[in-house]
C-alpha cells in the first residue's frame, strides 16, 4: 500500500507540467503526446515545488500535506481546467508515421527489453532498501525528512554548525515530503523510490528526442546505449539528484536544438517550452545555476544571431527567456543572499583559492577512458566530434555538441585549480559533473553516428 502513494503523488504534479507545455506550445503542438507526459512529469515536479517554496518563505503555506496539496490541486485545476476547456482549440499532437520492426528486430529487441526491465527490478530493489551512500543520508532525505517533521523549510539542521548543504536548492528534499506527507510517515523506500521513475523518463525521453529526427530502430539504439552506461544507470538506482538534473539539462538543450533546427511556429513552440525548463533549472542544483544556466544563454543569443531569426523571433525569444529566468533566479537569489548562503556546491566561491595541483588531469583520464564508467561512450563521442566537425559547425548540432563541449572542459579548470580538486581525486564531483552531460552525449553521438551510415538525400539533415 505505501507505494501506491508513488504515482498518486506524481499525478498532480504530471498534470501540472504537462498542461504548462501544452500551453505554452498554443496551437503549434511539438511534442508527441506520450513525450509530453514524461516531460510534464519531470518539469511539473520542480515547477510545483518551486511554487510551494515561494508561498511557504512568503508564510501563506507550511509544508503539510493541506499546504502542499493545496498549492498543487489549485494548479492543476487552474491549468487543467483551462486545457480542458480549451481543448477544442488546441490541435492534437504531431506523429510520427508508423514503422514495422524486421523479425531479428524484433527478436533484439525482445532480449534487451527484458534486459533492461532486469536491471530496473534489481536496482529498484537495491533503491528503497536502508540508504548507504553519504549524500542520501547527510543531504537529499535528511533535509527532506527534516521538512517533513518541521513542517517548514529548515536550513540549519544542526543547531551551531556549518551545514553546507543548507544552501542547495529545495526541489529534490521537498518532493521527498510530499511523498512522505501522502504516506503519513516518512519511509526511506517510497520517497527514494521516485529516482526509479526519474531514470526511466530519462530513458523515454532521449527515444522521443531521437524519434523526430531517426528511425525506430536507431531511436531505440540511442535509448539502449543510454541505459548501457554503467555510472549513469548507478544514478538511476541511488537516491542522488544528478541524475534529476541531466534530465532537466537535457529537455532545455535538446529543445533548443530543436527551435534552431525548425522555423516559424513550431520553432517558437520549441522556444517557449526550453525557456521555461532552462529557468527551473536554477532550482534544481547549484551547479545548474553556475555551470549550465550560463552556456544556454550563450547559446540562445549565438542562434538569434547565426540561426537566422527573423527580428519577431528575437524580440519573443528574448521576452520568453527573459522572463522565465528572471521570474525564477531573483526569488532564488536573494533568498540566498538573505540567509547568506553560498554560492556554489557546499563551498563558497569566494573562498576558493587559486592553484595548481598535480594529478587532477591524471585521475579525470582514468575516471573517463579507463575505468569503465561510461563505456566507450567518451572515446566514440570524441571520435565522431573530429570526424564530422564539419557537420557539427555548420549545423544546429552546434547546439548539442557545443554546450557539452563547454561545460565538458569548463569543469577542467575548476578541479585542476580550486579546492574542488579533492573531488576529482576521490573520483566524486567531476564524475557527477559528466552525469548531468550524459543524454546529451548519448543523443549526440546517436546522431552523428547516424550521419554517417545513412548518406542518403532523404534523410533527415541533423
């Protein structure tokens, strides 16, 4: 019974975001309608929390079940209701033409679904027992059981000391006491059980993104190459958020990918639901707000200038972007400075020192090429980068392969120079780093790969 409050407790917020995106896509719908629904769960989750934390350090609400589930039944019933109303005026989502599978096609994909649904029953198994992993415990569930018994944002958990984690944003713990207020009581099982479902929209979603552009059988290879890596699927078992992040990371890169590589309408549908997600991210983890926020940005107004935009598309891509991120990075700045929280993973950015220390670079090669973590994923990404540099320059790949290009070797300095080092020794932080990049590089190199097998004049130009 307890697990039953799993999917009831994600319903509201699946409705909520999934009436957001097909708001925000108007009569120009982009999406597939199952896509919608998995990206509606995942954007609707941190959009539903972000609103609670706003009412509740606004003292309109607590973080009771009657607070937190007034906040999400008025939302679904506002945003709900207006889809439904409006329905009649909202066209039916995009489909893709139907494709038979060949026989040993079949047969394949038979073995490596019951393969996969092997995996997921071990580590959901392996989810909801005791926590053994340090963040789990000292982080995501002890802030969350920590909300759930104060029933109020707590920052301090323990009186007198320096908690570093006070200052990572909300999202992940609160989820955990929405569960945990459904059940009546906190159990480590259901509130850790929903990275189980994270990981399996993970999956769903690098298939729907592959889906535009590639067949059903290289769509499925991108999703089977996904769930083949093996530090990526560890995420989808454990009850970190990293994973939550390459999810949120990859639907505002892949999104605007999509916008530069459409015009007109369905370009600005694309454009207004990747404003929204890139904005959400600020709440999602520190490193979004410094690592990931400012590339897409930068990204956004190279493609005003290079993606040829006409100057209505500029004006309403700026607008939407403006106003999304503004809307969530002020809220949660001065938060920040109003509690003095720092600015960066646990550490303060201000003190960081500068200088050089040895053996970084030495143990990021052997995390990425040597250790077996990602496979041959590196090693083919990087491949195919050099092989088909021409295509990526040239095209809206730019977009895929540039963002994880720059946050790729962005992350280099700050290990090799700061006091973060430790974390790429120890093999922590930098690896997590690379797990947030992880469907991008999978959709990436899915993509090129495909480029180059299928030369033909009727294929999709990615």
């Amino acid at each position: 019974m307890t697990y039953l409050w799993l999917p009831l407790g994600l319903a509201l917020p699946t409705i909520i975001g999934w009436s957001v995106l097909r708001i925000l896509e108007g009569k120009t719908p982009v999406l597939f309608q199952a896509e919608r629904i998995v990206a509606g769960l995942c954007i609707g989750i941190i959009g539903t929390m972000f609103d609670t934390f706003i009412l509740h350090i606004l003292g309109v609400i607590d973080f009771s079940l009657i607070g937190m589930l007034s906040v999400q039944l008025l939302s679904a019933l506002l945003l709900g209701g207006y889809c439904f109303f409006k329905r009649n005026e909202l066209p039916k989502s995009p489909k893709r033409s139907a494709e038979k599978l060949l026989p040993w096609q079949k047969i394949l994909t038979a073995i490596l679904g019951l393969w996969i649904a092997a995996k997921l029953i071990a580590g959901f198994i392996f989810l909801i027992g005791p926590p053994y992993y340090d963040d789990v415990m000292n982080n995501w569930n002890m802030r969350g059981k920590a909300f759930f018994v104060q029933q109020e944002l707590i920052l301090e958990i323990e009186p007198g000391k320096d908690n570093g984690v006070a200052s990572y944003p909300q999202a992940v713990p609160m989820v955990k006491a929405w569960l945990a207020n459904l059940n009546g009581d906190w159990h480590e099982g259901l509130v850790n059980s929903v990275h189980i479902v994270w990981y399996l929209c993970a999956l769903a979603l690098v298939f729907f993104a592959l889906r535009r552009l590639v067949s059903l059988p290289w769509a499925m290879l991108g999703m089977y190459v996904l769930s083949s890596i093996p530090l990526y699927s560890m995420h989808g078992m454990i009850a970190y958020a990293d994973l939550y992040l390459s999810i949120l990371v990859f639907l505002s890169v892949s999104w605007l990918f999509f916008a530069v590589h459409n015009t007109g309408a369905v370009r600005m549908s694309f454009i207004r639901i990747a404003s929204v997600v890139t904005a959400l991210l600020v709440f999602s983890k520190n490193e979004a707000l410094l690592l990931h926020l400012p590339p897409i940005v930068l990204l956004v107004i190279l493609a005003l200038f290079f993606a040829r935009f006409s100057a209505t598309e500029k004006k309403q891509t700026i607008a939407w972007y403006g106003a999304f991120i503004m809307a969530c990075l002020i809220p949660w700045i001065a938060f920040k400075w109003h509690y003095g929280l720092a600015f960066g993973n646990a550490k303060s950015i201000s003190s960081f020192d500068i200088e050089w220390h040895e053996g970084v670079l030495s143990a990021i090669k052997y995390n990425i090429f040597l250790e077996g973590n990602w496979s041959l994923l590196p090693v083919l990404f990087v491949g195919l980068c050099i092989a088909q540099w021409r295509r990526i320059l040239f095209t809206p790949m730019i977009i895929l392969v540039g963002f994880v290009l720059i946050v790729w070797l962005g992350q280099l300095p700050i290990y090799m120079f700061t006091s973060l080092y430790i974390e790429a020794l120890n093999q922590t932080g930098y690896a997590r780093g690379l797990i947030h990049l992880t469907p991008l590089v999978v959709m990436s190199t899915t993509l090129l790969l495909h480029s180059i097998l299928h030369r033909k004049k009727d294929e999709v130009s990615v």
